[in-house]
C-alpha cells in the first residue's frame, strides 16, 4: 500500500486549506509529557472529579436514542436553566456531546463565507477557529457601549458571548452590561449564542444571569457543559435555544453524530438528581477558590514587576498582561523547553497580533506545589528574556 | 420572553436553507409509539445488545482526552483491521462519536458548493444528507464498469462507498468489483471513502475485504461502527485514513466535539478485549441469520406476487422492488396509521424520483411475531391499493 504524501492540500475543501492546526489541541500532547507543570489546558483539578461507584446501566442505555436527546435530561437541564434565570422547557433543550459540538452547530446554522458575526476581543480560540473555518467576518463586542460599538454599519448576524467568567480572561460582565448587549441585540435583531460553560464555578458573589433571559424579540441559543461541573471524560453539554431555533439545530445535531452516548446521559442524570449535588458542586468551588488564591499570592510574589492581572471572580484563568511587550507564542516554546506549559495570548484574537504580551494561566489543574516550581520558572524565565 | 417565529429562515445559512428534515430522524419518533410495528430503523434487537454487568470506570475516564482517541483503544482497532485485511497502523486510527460523525468530518475536508462527488445509486440516505448540506454534486457510480461510468467527464474528487451489505439494498460486492473501483480510484486519484458498519453481521461467506487494502496511489478513509456489532447508544465508531489525511481529520474531529466520551472508549476497548467476544458476535450474527431467513419465508407467503427482492448476505435489510411502482413516501403514511412503519425508498436517491415503488424493510429489530403481523398488514395494505 503506497499513499501519496504529496498534492492532498490541493484536492482539500476551501475552508481546509485555511484551516490552521488548534494550538489548544497541540497542547495536548504538551502538557500530558511526563514532568510537565501545566497552566496551559482548562482541565479540571483530578481530585474534584466524581469519583463513580460501580454503575449498572439500564437496558435502553445500549440502543439508539433521539437527536435532542433523553427526556428526563432535558427535563431536568431545562429545570436548572429556569433556576439560574432562563425561562425555558424541556422542548427546548439539546443535548450535546460537550458543548464543542454547540458552537459546530450554532456555526453551521448562521455563517456562510463573509457572514458577519460579532466576538469579544480576545475570545475563546477554539470558538473563533470553528467560526472561522465556516468563513465568519469578525467584528467585535464592546460591551461598555450602548451600540456595542458597532455604529452605523450593518448589524452582524450572530454574536458570541462568554458574560461569565470569559475564557480567557475571566471578565464576568456586570448587570448593567447584561441589560445594554440585550437591548442593544433586541433592537438589531442581532441573534445571541451565549456560552457559559463556567456556570458553576463562582467564587464570590456575581450576577450570572444570562443575557438571554434578558432578550424581549432576537432569537438565542444559551449553552453549557457538564464538562467542568462534573467531568469532561462524559462528554456531555446541552443547548437551550428560542423556539424558533430548536428544530433546525436538533436537525444539524442529528448529522453530526445521530445523538449523544446514551451512557453519559443517563449518568449526568444520575448526578443531577443527586441530592448530594449542591453539597458537591461547593466542595469544588471552595477548593477551587483556594487553588485561585494561593495562585494569586504567587502570582503576587513572582510577577509584581512583570505583568498585571486582576484576580477572577470565577472560571478556570488568570490574564495577564506583561510590563513587556512580547509574542508569548516564542515565550511558550522556551518555557517548556524548561518543563512548564501557559496558554499564550494571541490565538484568542480574531486577529491575532504579532505580539500581544499576554498569557493565560490554569490555576486549578496545577498541585500547589506545582504552581509555586511552575510561576517560579516562568517568572525567572522572563527575567532573563 | 417574546421569540419570533417568522423570518429566521432568512436568517440562517445558504446550506441549511437548504435542508430537508431528515426522514431518518422522523422516524425514530414514529416508531417509538407503542404498538407500533416497526421495520424503519436500523436498530439492533434488543435481545443482541450486550448486559453490562457493574461497571467500574478507571479514574482518568473523567479527565479530557485526545482528539483521535485513547491510544490503547486506537491500537486495538488497528489490529482488528489488519486482521480484516487493511494494512494500518495506530496513528492511522481517529475515534469518532458513532460513524455518522466521519460523514460529517470528511464532507467538511473534501466538499465546497459545487464540489463533484460520487455515491451509489441508491446510497445511504443520512450520508447523502450530509454531504448536499455541504453542497456535494453527485454523480453515479457504476461499479459494473471498468470506468465506474465516469467516461471521459472529469472524476470525483470523493467517492463514498459501502461494499458490505449496503444501506438500503444489501448487496454485497464481488471481489471482481472491489478490484476494478480501486483500480479506477488509483488511476483517476479519486479518494475513497468506505463506510462498513455491518462488517460484523455476514450470514454466509463472502468476500469482505475493504476497497481501500487494494489502493496503491489514491488517498483513503475507512470506517466502522461498534453501532451493530456491539451497542449504538455507545455512539463510539472510528475511521482509519491514509496518512496524508490523519492530521487533517483529527483537527476536525477535535473541532466537532473535542474527542468521544472516555467512557464509551473504555467500554469498547473491554469488549474489544474480552475472549467471549468471538463468542458473542457469532450469536449475534446466528441470531440474525435466523430472523433473516424467517422474514424471508414470511416475504415469500405475503408478497411473492406484490414485489421482488434478493436475500441480503448482511446486514440488517431486505430491499423491496414493488411490481406496482408508487410513491413509497405516500404508502408509509398510510401504513403507520395502521401500525406499521418502514423506510420509504426515495430518499435514498441523491435525486430522488417521484416514486420509486422500492422500500427498505429491518429485519432485526421486529420480534418473529410483529414480523408477522407487520407484514401480513402491509401485504394488505398493497392489495387494497
């Protein structure tokens, strides 16, 4: 068997050949060298994932399901959503396999090449490479701005919103916020995907409610994931979208992979009706508010002439802007030469910059030992640099 | 909260302004009203679906994954396509949430609007969804001629091909026909695209080996399911490339959902591992033969002078040819208001007819007595008409 090696970027489809290979894919494998001290992934810490007993999965668990998924999990995703403020129902649910595969959907309902749709600056890279790759125009999201700074031009389709805790710089938008992009997407009939997959994990007292609830005649899809709540290994994350938009996106789920694996399903159910589920999800957060503090006292201790950052209100990333200007993409490749991995700054620009001085941080997946070695080989690092 | 219902499908994308709902997904809620006798779906029986006993889950299930797979699961597929005649390596393998997701992964790396492909005629009615949604030109393949029947026109870029037990009509192709595509494929650079979800489920001998083993030039993607041979609510399946292709596949399957549930993955590697599993499948596939060879005596006394049809030699469906050509689409309605409900023939036509007088009856997954009742009703059904 001889394959060609040669000439397959030719014969590729058009958004292939632009496609750039995922710099969070390629940490990966990175970070999961041995030795390693990694802030680069959004991996959970290992000790605040459910640890299961022996399961026995019902019968119907192995045959095929539905493309919106389960019943019961809706019901019960719907109920959550209604408690955080979004008025929804059931019928109004799709499960999906991480909510990954909701911003695949969500991009292959709206953009055609040249589609103008809106992102915040920066924004979640492996979201803005998926909208990309269906051929999105950006503009961008200012959300200190009754227009959103998009003035007299035309409005964009669909905008991309992270109000809790944004990947990657753990901004959670206050409620006068909230209330301007809602206004301001209702009178430009501009369609609202808000992602929030970082729900749960608030640290201190915040408003988290979603802009969608807010939303009085644009469409919407609100989404979020079980992935950092309970486990990622599930794969399992839900959309909730307004009527109008459900069938075509139960549609699009359904060529994507049928439905998804009915076993995660039922056991994020399982976790849902768990009446030790509170008890768990603020075991989680207090260890995580811990992990952010000793994070911050390093961070204190190391980087005080280096950079500036502000501590989060919740999520999963610390942000930091360097006192000097420089492509954190060459700073990485030196760090991990030296055994320590960081998300550098510019892929999360639509744009990306020749050199944004910026860099995001993990604090929870780290030990704190682990944080301390790690922040202090990064801090000695860009001393020398 | 006040949602539009009107204008959002200006709104929305070029391609799924496009989109017809899938028939196939239709279905699924049709035939799970009770009392319905059901030979639509592809579904396995219930009673050849394996028993889980307590599972207990490896801790790192719960963590994120890889792209392609865990790689003890990637080699064990590797060895179970060697062992089936495709030489691969374990690099060559990406795991995918159920093969449906490697239709959606390779239309997104071969097809632009307009991109030229071909598909049997009839073809896979999910698989031919997928790729018009992504704007595919379809053009026949005719695995009788040594040409394909592409004559002197410019070749496909893409050829999607299912040589065992094809999806709706059974047939399986000769070991004449596997040689003369690959032949073509090779000398027209056209790749290959193999779909062999029933790979497992053969009643009696025949040559199984995948097209894409006897390819010398042109690039390839191979895939399998562990839907039919194993469950489908695992959604697990997988696809081996030709190695220009892994990278390209791997970035989009991390795209589409980031990797497959971790626990699906563990599951299929036991079974995978498991010394009974030889065991299993060779009852599962009695099983069927059984049920296979009872429908067919069943088809003989009901619709010996109503339609003609070969016995499949895999697979999960008989293939009607009715004597009187109709509209099947209309024949359904009338049929699940009696009760009973199969798969219309036209949507498996990339240009579907007006009428085909041809419909798709599972065999599998209707016990011995709804079998008989369900096509004793339909036999009926068609006289009265």
């Amino acid at each position: 068997m001889n394959t060609p090696t040669s000439g397959v970027h030719a014969r590729v489809s058009q958004r292939v050949r632009q496609l750039h290979p995922s710099p969070v894919r390629e940490l990966i494998s990175v970070i999961q060298r041995p030795g390693m001290i990694s802030f680069a992934g959004g991996l959970p810490a290992a000790e605040s994932l459910p640890v299961l007993g022996p399961v026995e999965f019902p019968a119907w668990c192995m045959q095929y399901g539905t493309a919106e998924g389960d019943p019961a999990l809706r019901a019960a995703i719907a109920e959550e959503a209604r408690a955080s403020g979004l008025p929804c129902s059931a019928e109004q649910v799709v499960v999906l396999s991480g909510s990954q595969q909701g911003i695949d959907l969500v991009a292959k309902l709206f953009l055609d090449p040249g589609t103008c749709m809106a992102v915040e600056r920066p924004s979640y890279v492996a979201a803005l490479q998926v909208f990309q790759f269906f051929g999105a125009r950006f503009c961008h999201v200012d959300s200190t701005r009754p227009d959103l700074g998009f003035g007299n031009e035309a409005a964009p389709v669909l905008a991309y919103l992270t109000p809790n805790f944004r990947n990657p710089t753990g901004t959670c938008l206050t409620t006068a916020e909230r209330a301007q992009i809602a206004a301001a997407c209702d009178a430009r009939r501009i369609t609202v995907f808000e992602d929030d997959p970082y729900h749960a994990l608030a640290y201190q007292d915040c408003d988290r409610t979603p802009i969608c609830a807010q939303l009085r005649s644009a469409s919407w899809i609100y989404q979020g994931s079980f992935s950092k709540s309970l486990a990622p290994g599930l794969r399992l994350g839900y959309l909730i979208a307004s009527p109008d938009l459900v069938a075509y996106l139960a549609e699009l789920k359904g060529g994507a992979d049928l439905h998804s694996s009915r076993l995660s399903q039922w056991l994020v159910l399982q976790q849902l009706q768990d009446p030790l589920r509170p008890q768990r999800l603020a075991a989680v957060v207090d260890h995580y508010r811990q992990k952010r503090d000793h994070f911050a006292a390093l961070l204190d201790r190391h980087f005080r002439d280096l950079a500036e950052w502000e501590i989060p209100q919740g999520g999963l990333f610390f942000w930091l802007t360097l006192r000097r200007h420089c492509d954190t993409r060459a700073l990485l490749r030196t760090a991990v030469a030296r055994g320590v991995a960081f998300m550098p700054g510019e892929p999360f620009y639509a744009e990306p910059p020749d050199a944004c001085g910026q860099l995001r941080l993990n604090f929870t997946h780290a030990s704190a030992e682990q944080a301390a070695q790690g922040l202090a080989m990064l801090a000695t690092l860009l001393r020398e640099a």
